[in-house]
C-alpha cells in the first residue's frame, strides 16, 4: 500500500479509499461490515459517504450508507483508525427530501446537513467534508457544453465566500478536519483556492471528480492544478460503474450489476465507450492482465491522484480492486492505452 500527501496537510492517505454508496441499496448492513472489516485489516482506513446515499438517490434509502457506517462504528468503535470522508448534497439532485430540494452551501443548510451526518454516523467529526456538486449550473454528471443555455438558466447561488466561510466555522467549531471539493471545475477549483488565501480561512486539499479509462478529462485543466496548488484528486468510478470490468462485453447484463438494476445509469454505454472498452479488455489480455487491473494501475499510476476510489458490491470484487494496486503497468501496456486514447478519448465524460 502506498500512501499520498493530502493536498498541503501534514497528512498521507492510501492509494486506495473505500467508496460505499451501494451500502442501503444493493449491500445490506451485515454485507456492508464485511467489507467496513475487511478494507480496515488490510490497510483501507480511509472512508467515503455522503448524505445523498444509497445510490439511486430517493427518499426511502436517504442517509441510508452513512447510518451503516455510523451503525458498525457502534459497534466496533475504532473511529479515530478511520480518516472518514462525506458530502453535503447540492441542489437539482431531482427530488425534494433533502432539505425540501433546495439544497445550498450556506451556513444554514451546511450546519443542518452536519448535524444529521454526525448523527447519522454517530460521531462528533468528519475528517473530510465535501461539497458533492457545485451549486452553480456549470459542466458535471457528464454535461460537456457550457454555453448560452447556462447563463439563461442561472440562478442566485450562494457566494463562494459566504460557503468558505460557512466552513471555516465548522472547521473552527472541530466538526470538520478537512474540507474537499467533488465534481468541480478548473474555474471553480482556482476561485475557491484564490478567495481562501484572500479571505484568510482553509483551503480546499482535493477534489473528488470522475477518472477512468473512459474518462480522462481530468487531465485538461484540472491535473495542472493538482501539480501547482497540491489540489490532488480522489478518483470515483474508476471502473466507469462496473464497463472496466469486462463483464458487460458483448452486451451482457449480469443480473445484479448496478446498470442492470438500475438502466438509468447510461453514461458509460454508449457506442463509443462500448468500442474503447472492448480496445482497452483486448490489450489487457495481450498483457496478461485483466481488463480490472489495468484500469485500476492505470489510475494509480498517475501523478495526480491522491487515492482511488473503489465500490464493490461484494467481497470477492473488494479483494480484485484491491489486488489491482499492487501492479505496476510496463511501458509497452500505457502506449497501447494512449494509441486507444488517441483514436476515441473520453468516450464517457
């Protein structure tokens, strides 16, 4: 296991962060301790919720993961051996049982959304907390183009000075150790560094945006961020929802994987994410690797990345992500990944 400087903190996290979102949903509680156990015996001290989960998000299972989590810390005690991260929701998440649907980074919403948390988690601190989406219209979730149609459907959003300060205070009051960005941009990012320095409060220390195979946009803009202000990146969907794995080749739909259950969750299956998926499972194969591996290593590999995340929905995938870090990805393996990048990049944004 290797370990990464979280942004400009005296701290290091693994490579490797448990993702738990399917915990309430596709993974009972029992199921959800099994894997809680055994990530912490094997080093994975380092935890991912949100208040939005399970995932799909509805009212029935909201808050769901992090009452788990809460539950097993109950239990087994042993907080202070987790580095534990989550997520204040944003608005537009499509209903109304968060905070009546008009969900905003203010002090108010921001001190009800970590009160329920730390009840929830049944703790008294969250040692990363996160803004899951920014609350301006911008590109995330897959959204590429920025232009006219934003601007008209803008609306008042919160000062970002109003939300860094709003977190300093929490901060202060030591229900936040850390505060973290997701799904961000490069103007968002570099705004919010510029203001904290101005304004004299914490700084952001990573962004948790979406990096895989399928999906390197990262790279653009962002990466270079990561590298100037040691804003690095904990990478979700690394395995682009289970498409990385191979087991959705040739149109197969396992029973029980999540974009059978869930068809909603189309953002890795269209034509060209299916055609580089299959380009990328033929050169693992030439490689002797499987196609997991190499996504996984891939991501590792990259100086950017402060910690992968990785779901599973079972034991024994658990035990494959994890495997994955060990390898090392030889020179001929990341050609063959950029000559595929080159001829379809980013099929899956």
């Amino acid at each position: 296991m290797q370990f990464n400087p979280l942004g400009r903190t005296s701290l290091k996290l693994p490579e490797i962060c448990l993702g738990t979102m399917t915990f309430g949903e596709q993974n009972s509680q029992q199921e959800a301790f099994e894997q809680l156990n055994y990530a912490l015996a094997h080093g994975l001290y380092f935890w991912d919720t949100a208040e939005m989960y399970s995932v799909p998000p509805k009212p029935e299972t909201y808050g769901a993961t992090e009452t788990i989590i809460g539950n097993w810390f109950a239990q087994h005690g042993q907080r202070d051996k987790v580095f534990l991260a989550s997520k204040i929701a944003g608005p537009g998440f499509g209903g109304t049982h968060i905070r009546e649907g008009n969900t905003r980074f203010n002090s108010d919403h921001i001190a009800k959304a970590l009160d329920a948390s730390l009840k929830r988690l049944q703790t008294d601190y969250i040692d990363l907390y996160q803004l899951h989406w920014p609350e301006r219209h911008t590109n995330f979730f897959g959204t590429l183009a920025y232009g006219n149609q934003q601007a008209e459907n803008d609306y008042d959003t919160t000062p970002l000075e109003e939300t860094l300060l709003a977190l300093q205070e929490e901060i202060n009051r030591g229900r936040i150790r850390y505060i973290g960005l997701s799904n961000e941009t490069p103007w968002g990012t570099m705004k919010f560094l510029h203001l904290a320095e101005k304004l004299g409060v914490s700084k952001f220390v990573s962004v948790q945006n979406p990096y895989s195979l399928l999906n390197r946009t990262y790279e653009i803009g962002m990466s270079e961020i990561a590298k100037y202000e040691d804003v690095g990146l904990l990478a979700y969907s690394p395995l682009a929802f289970g498409y990385l794995t191979g087991k959705f080749r040739n149109g197969a739909r396992p029973a029980n994987a999540r974009v059978t259950l869930f068809p909603r969750f189309s953002r890795y299956s269209n034509p060209q994410s299916e055609w580089a998926t299959e380009q990328y499972a033929q050169l693992a194969e030439k490689h002797g690797l499987s196609l997991t591996q190499m996504a996984l290593a891939f991501i590792k590999q990259q100086f950017f990345v402060t910690s992968t995340i990785i779901g599973a929905t079972n034991l024994d995938q658990l035990k494959e992500n994890i495997q994955a870090f060990e390898i090392e990805l030889p020179s001929e393996v990341l050609k063959g990944i950029e000559a595929i990048h080159t001829q379809q990049p980013n099929p899956a944004p």
